[in-house]
C-alpha cells in the first residue's frame, strides 16, 4: 500500500504524505476538546470500517490502522496536543 510517488508541497514542512500536520485554525478548547472527544467516541466504528473494507489486504489493513494507532495516541496525549493541533495551528482571517 502507498503510493511511493506521493510527495507533499514543498512549501509544507514535512517530508512525507504520510507525516501529519495539522493546517487548520486555532480554536479554543471549548470547541476543540469535544472535536478530540468525538474522534475517541468514534474510534472503534472507524476500526470496524477499515476491518469491513472488501478484498483488503490484511496488511494494508494494519497499514492503516498502525496509522489510525498514531493518531489516537496522539490525541490522548495532551502535550501532543498542545504542540500539534495548538501551536501550529493557523489564525482565524481578521
């Protein structure tokens, strides 16, 4: 799985497609704490999503969960959040 051709904008400051960056606005915690809540609520219906793919690989398949993995931990983790989704995040237009 992959597509070894993919590569991210050069302007961006990650070296893979692969990598995450978050690009969105800064929101306040009220509005981002239930955002990260959702996602946990919803971990395992996306699980069961990826699990119910037809004809998927059973190693593309932890492919993408082992990526999923990555996200969840990282949203748990609150000084991830801190430096992932807080302080790189983008000012909102004036």
């Amino acid at each position: 799985m992959g597509a070894p051709y993919a590569i991210p904008p050069e302007q961006l400051p990650i070296k893979s497609v692969r990598e995450r960056l978050y690009r969105g606005y800064c929101q306040p915690d009220s509005v981002l704490m239930p955002v990260l809540a959702r996602f946990r609520a919803a971990k395992d219906s996306i699980y069961a999503a990826v699990r119910a793919v037809p004809d998927l690989r059973e190693g593309d398949a932890r492919s993408i969960l082992s990526y999923f993995d990555d996200f969840f931990r990282a949203i748990d983790n609150p000084g991830t959040v801190q430096r992932e989704f807080v302080r790189r995040c983008r000012a909102l237009p004036q």
